[in-house]
C-alpha cells in the first residue's frame, strides 16, 4: 500500500512539467481588453496551444513597476502609454525589444517605414491609436460643433464630464481657449499657460464631473448626469452601436494617443512573450482589432485592410481616429513634454483641484 | 522567610514557576506575532523607509555627490565640480540610470528630467574644459537653481519629502520656505479628512445608538434575527454599495427623480448629492455604521435595566435617567465605536474615490494619486507617515483623556 502511495505520488511530480506554457498578459479592461481578446488572445491561442492569461489594471504601468522593483515578475506582457513607457524604458524597467524581428508588411515595408510617427520605442511597440474625445447625447443635445461649446454653460446647459487628470484636461482648456495644437505645448510650458487654461476651467468648474476609469464617460451620459463629456472614442463607439446609444462624437481637436506592449525586466516567458508581441502587431491582427472597437491600427498597411464591425453592418474606416477626415485640427500628447513637466502640472491641478 | 518544602525560598520558587508560564505563553503567542512582524511591521516598515530614503541621484552620480559633501552651501561650481558631473553623466547613460536620476532632479526642478536624459546622449563626446561645454549643450546647466536642486537630491537621506507633504520646500539658499499659494494642497486636505471624518463620527453614532439601543432591548430570538439586517452589509461587496448610492443620489437618480415627480423640486433645480462631500459623507456613513452599532450593542447588552428602573421609580424623569444613568454607563462602548469609525474613516480611499468629486477627495486619494499616476513613491510614504503619525497622535490623546482600560468591545 505505501509503496503504491509513493510511486503514484512519483509519477503525479512527473506529469506537472507536462502542463502547457502560458503566458500572461495584462491590459486596461473593459471594451478595449475584450477588443484585444478577440483580435489577439484567441487567435494565438487556436494558433499555437498556448495559454494567455489575461490580466486587468486600471493602469498596468503601476503593477509592473513593482513587480519589477520587488524582483518578482508575474507579468509577461503589458499594455502602456507611452508616458508610462518612457519614463519606465529609461528606468530599465523594460525589456529592450529585437525590432528588426518584427514581420514586414504585405506590400514589403519594414517596421520602420509602416509603423506611425510615436507609435513604435525601442521599449513597446504600438497596438492602437485612440484618442480623447468629446461625446453627448445627440437626441438630447444639438448644435455642437467646436470644443469652445463643451465651455458654453448657456447654450448648452448641464455638467460636463472631464478627466480626473491634467493630462489630457489642460491640453482641452488651451486648445478651446483658442491656442493652436502646433504651438500647444509651448503655451502649457510656461506659468502663463498653466494659468490660463486653469482660468478656462475655472468658468465651468462647478459643472465638472470628474471621471477616472474609461468606462465611466458612457455611464455618465445613458444616465444623463452629463450632457458632455471627453472621453476615449472607442469606449463611446461600443456603446453607440453595441448598445445602440444615441451618442455623437465631437471629432474637432482630438487629442490621439497610442497604446504599446512591453516586456518587463525579469518577465518569466520572454521569448514566448515576444513571439506574442509580434503576433499581435503584424498588419492583420492590427486590422482585425480595428473590427472590434474602434481604435486605429499603428500600422499604415493595416488602413488598407480594416472592413467592417463584428456586427457585419458598420464600416469601420470613418469611426476611426486616424480617419482623414478627422486628422484636421487633431493634436498628438506629446510624451516628452509630459514626461518633464507632468509632475509640476499635476501639483498646480491638483491644488486647483482641492480649493473650493 | 518562608520556605518551601524542598527548603528553597518561596519567592524563587513563584518566579521560577511564572516565569515557566510566561515563556509558555510567549511561545503560543510567537507564531502570530511572526506573522504580523512579516507580513506587516517588515513591509510597511520599508515602505515608510523610502519616504527619508531615495538613493536614485545619490547612488548613481557618486563624484558629484561627493563634491556637494566636500563644498559648503553656496560654493560656485568650478572646472572639478563640472568634470565629476560630466563623467557621472556619462557613466549614468551607460549604465541606463540616467533616467532615474533626471526624474528624480524633476521632482525638485520641473523640466530637468530631458536636460539630464538629452545630455547622457551627448556627454561622451565632451571636450574639458567641461564648465565651458557643458552649459554650452543647454545653458541651464549654469544656472543656481539646478545646482540647488542638485544639492539637495546627492544625499539619499532626506526630509524633502516630508518638506513637501506639509506644503514645504527648499530655497536656492537652503532655508525652508513654505510653497507658492497655487500649489498648497496637502494641509487643507489633511484637516478636510480629519473634519469629515469627525463628522461622520458623529453621524454614526447619532444613527447607530437608538438601533444598538433597540437590538439590546428586545427578547435574544428578535434580537437575533434583527442583527442580521445590521450584519447583511459587510456580505455585499463594498463597491456594490457604494455605486448604489451614485444611482441614489445622482442627478437623475432615486431621489432626485422622486423629489421632481412630487412636485417639491423643479427639473433645472435637482440637488447635488453626489460627486461632492455629501455623497463622501453619506456613503461613507452607510458603510462605517455597523462598526458603531456593534460595539455599543455589545456594551448595551450587559448593562441591568434595573439601574434606570430604579431612577425612574425615583422620580427622575425619562431624560435624566437616560442622561444620568444609562449614558455613562454605555461611555465604553462609545468610545470603542467612535475610536473604530474614526480611524477607519481617515484612512477610506474607494468611497471618496468613487462618489467624492473634487470636493470629497480626502488624503487616502491623494496617496494613491502618487503610488499609481506619478510613481512619486517616496512623497506617497511621507504622506503615508504623517497620516500614520496623526492617527498614532490622537489615539495617545483619547487614551490620556478617556483611558484605553476603558473601552469595551463587550
């Protein structure tokens, strides 16, 4: 009896190490995540057996720096802004990654030429282009066709919902307030800047709801608590035609961002990590997101071959961010600014933030 | 002296005897007190480490940081003070830490992070004399204020942080100086939190005493069963409840709506009950009352309803018998209710988070703001230690003035 207790005990520690990899995979949730789930996850994991473990944070950079700095990385893949990419790239928190690896396009571009301006580091390497919009209720609110009404109390009257944060919030105030995206940065360099686009928000600041997680814009406009809210467009998309929605996206100023995978340091699948990585950014996977939120692809050759929306009725190419149509006037978040003044800026809009 | 049968003194043999009994004990108790010690004493002792202690300039830029030892406050820098930042520079880009050190400049220095991070790219191809081609790649690096700052970050043992958690910071000159009004955040928001919190105290026990006061009052077996309604809460999940309340009180939610359909409201006047202080206060409420009920229920529970029988038959009237005789004697249990929700409320971060608003943000949202946004962990852990030290202060003040021996969770 004990000997048959030992020997089945031997051969269960002899199967473990049978078990297949997996790798995990950690992003921001919500539609966006399911998005990558069906575009990227599935795929790869009917193509090769391997299990992906996916992984929610409201933002992964937080996670994965101390996972890093504690020396135990659970983390395989993360999904970034570039901000946070940056900042934890020249830390050496990230996994300098073989770009030359990386697949050609069909028509024979290497990923120097296809990837878009900011959309590739030697760190990451760019899934989407989204950016920050803003959305209302089209039955309920007509007539809006700049920025500079989203600040107009009395043609428009109602809260307004704004991002807890002076990224993307500060950039918004200038651009209403009337300074140009090409000179942008500039203005918000300077103590002047700061105080003027403060003073913009000043005029509305009794009407702002503000929101932190991606999901709560839509919330916050089906219940009506807001009549105009920025927030990611393909957040406002998925509830448009997923959830039939009346909402109306203001495309006027855009503010576009990008998304990127990395590999932190110490990752426990790297190679299974990177084979992942390139997987998910060749020119079709980047197409195929596009079907399932609507975010544009990185990749210029992946424009070509975006069709229409997992319901089989919409065409995707105009609720894209990177659609022609809706470049005019669009500002790029420019990392390298962020990543000098974001703490100087965060301190002035926080202390903003807490007077009454 | 007495003696024991064996002839030893009888006092040794008592110490002996305790003392066997106090090392059983110790070692009963050893598992749990380890368990404590690493799970919590050790991590959270490390984390408030790293408020006094952020090596990133000091362990990456050693000869600079040792110039700044050797030369006094206000020493102009010269060719050697120029050539040991140059070779730090160079080492640190090598090294990939040029990062680190430029983010930790900027925490003192907006702007400096690129300045430091642009000039590792350069400094290998530097000529000397190095205090000439040095500001020449960008003039800021001649410039005092970027020295002060450079000063003040070479050591890895600093009170900077907590300078800066109390609104605080350095002059060029070294003297402490209180910061610019526009950028005055974390005082007001320490007091916000200890008054709300106050408040809320006090909500809950005006709410929660007549409820403990009528589950100890009744028979066990109702008793019971009401208990549960009281216990329901803590089985639902705490965001669960707290987004219920953001449908309650919202623009268009419950109240609003209800108020509007009877007429006593008008449709362009609904009230603002959530996303401001009222909502932290109301939520925070809901959720920190079962923590006042069940102290004072429990305290409740042993008091003899003959004592206010008797005052009554006395002739005092139904207050001053309340007020006389029953209220002192639930004191414990107030004291152990209130010191519970208190310190629970100071340190809430998911409620003011979800329904505060801007208004109702207290100093637990700002401590996450710099763990999770601006990765600033070391002004989060002096954030942390003050908020720790406040509580720590105020338990000392409660135990002066009402006496912990006093307090009774039943």
């Amino acid at each position: 009896m004990r000997k048959l207790l030992i020997m089945s005990t031997a051969l269960c520690a002899l199967a473990l190490p049978a078990s297949a990899q997996e790798i995990t995979v950690m992003s921001f949730g919500g539609a966006y995540g399911a998005s990558q789930m069906e575009a990227y996850h599935k795929p790869y994991m009917a193509m090769t057996g391997i299990k992906i473990n996916s992984v929610d944070a409201d933002n992964p950079a937080t996670p994965l720096k101390a996972q890093v700095e504690a020396g135990n990385v659970t983390i395989d893949v993360a999904d970034l802004e570039p901000s946070d990419l940056v900042r934890l790239c020249d830390e050496g928190a990230l996994e300098v990654l073989p770009l030359d690896e990386l697949p050609l396009s069909p028509d024979g571009k290497t990923w120097e030429e296809d990837f878009v301006e900011g959309g590739i580091y030697e760190c990451g390497v760019g899934t989407i282009v989204y950016s920050t919009i803003i959305a209302y209720n089209g039955e309920k609110t007509k007539g809006v066709d700049a920025i500079e009404d989203f600040f107009d109390l009395e043609a428009f009257p109602g809260k307004r919902g704004l991002r807890k944060s002076a990224k993307l919030t500060m950039e918004l105030a200038l651009m209403a307030d009337g300074v140009e995206p090409a000179d942008l940065y500039d203005v918000l360099g300077t103590p002047e800047g700061i105080d003027r686009a403060l003073a913009k928000l000043d005029t509305i600041k009794p009407e702002i709801v503000w929101w932190e997680a991606g999901a709560q814009p839509p919330q916050l406009l089906a219940d009506g608590e807001v009549t105009m809210t920025t927030a990611y467009n393909g957040r406002i998309f998925n509830a448009m035609i997923e959830e039939t929605q009346p909402f109306e996206i203001l495309w006027d100023n855009q503010i576009l961002d990008f998304n990127l995978y990395v590999i932190p340091k110490g990752a426990p699948n790297r190679d299974a990590a990177w084979e992942f990585i390139k997987f998910a950014t060749d020119t079709q996977r980047l197409a195929d997101q596009a079907g399932f939120i609507s975010y544009g692809p990185t990749r210029k050759s992946s424009m070509a071959l975006v069709g229409l929306f997992k319901d089989g009725k919409t065409q995707m190419a105009s609720h894209l961010p990177t659609a022609p149509e809706h470049m005019e006037g669009s500002l790029v978040t420019s990392v390298e600014f962020w990543a000098d003044h974001d703490i100087e800026i965060s301190e002035r809009f926080n202390a903003w933030l807490a007077a009454n | 002296m007495a003696a024991t049968t064996g002839g030893r003194l009888l006092k040794a043999a008592v110490t002996r005897a305790q003392g066997g009994a106090r090392r059983r004990a110790f070692l009963l108790v050893l598992p749990l007190l380890a368990f404590v010690f690493f799970s919590f004493v050790l991590p959270i002792g490390q984390m408030l480490h790293r408020s006094i202690h952020n090596p990133a300039f000091a362990a990456n830029m050693p000869q600079i940081s040792a110039w700044f030892r050797d030369n006094p406050v206000g020493t102009v820098p010269g060719e050697a003070a120029y050539a040991a930042l140059v070779a730090d520079i160079t080492a640190a880009a090598k090294a990939r830490t040029i990062g680190v050190v430029g983010t930790r400049v900027n925490y003192e220095l907006s702007g400096t992070r690129s300045l430091f991070t642009s000039a590792g790219r350069r400094a290998a191809r530097l000529e000397p004399p190095y205090a000439e081609s040095l500001p020449a790649l960008d003039a800021e690096w001649a410039s005092p204020q970027l020295w002060s700052a450079m000063r003040n970050v070479s050591t890895a043992y600093t009170a900077d942080f907590y300078l800066a958690a109390v609104d605080m910071t350095r002059a060029t000159d070294g003297s402490i100086v209180s910061v610019p009004a526009d950028r005055k955040i974390y005082v007001e928001i320490f007091q916000r939190t200890l008054l709300l919190s106050l408040l809320i105290t006090v909500v809950c026990l005006l709410l929660g005493f007549p409820v403990a006061h009528l589950l100890a009052s009744l028979p066990m077996r109702y008793s019971n069963l009401l208990m549960i309604f009281v216990l329901l809460p803590f089985w639902t999940s705490l965001l669960v409840r707290t987004t219920a309340w953001i449908a309650i009180l919202q623009g268009q939610g419950v109240i609003n709506s209800t108020l509007v359909a009877l007429g006593i409201i008008s449709d362009s006047e609904r009230l603002s009950l959530v996303y401001n202080q009222t909502g932290t206060i109301v939520a925070m409420t809901h959720i920190l009352l079962p923590f006042m009920v069940l102290p004072l229920y429990s305290v409740m529970r042993t008091i003899n309803p003959a004592y206010v029988r008797a005052a009554r038959s006395l002739g005092a009237s139904s207050w001053t018998a309340f007020r006389r005789i029953y209220l002192p004697q639930t004191l414990p249990g107030i004291g152990a209710g209130s010191l519970l929700v208190f310190i629970l409320a100071v340190g809430y971060y998911i409620t003011p988070a979800l329904v505060g608003g801007a208004s109702g943000q207290l100093i637990s949202n700002l401590i996450a703001f710099h763990m999770q946004n601006s990765l600033n962990w070391s002004l989060a852990a002096a954030l942390a230690a003050i908020l720790l030290g406040v509580v720590l202060l105020l338990y000392w003040l409660y135990d002066r003035l009402v006496g912990i021996d006093n307090m009774k969770l039943g």
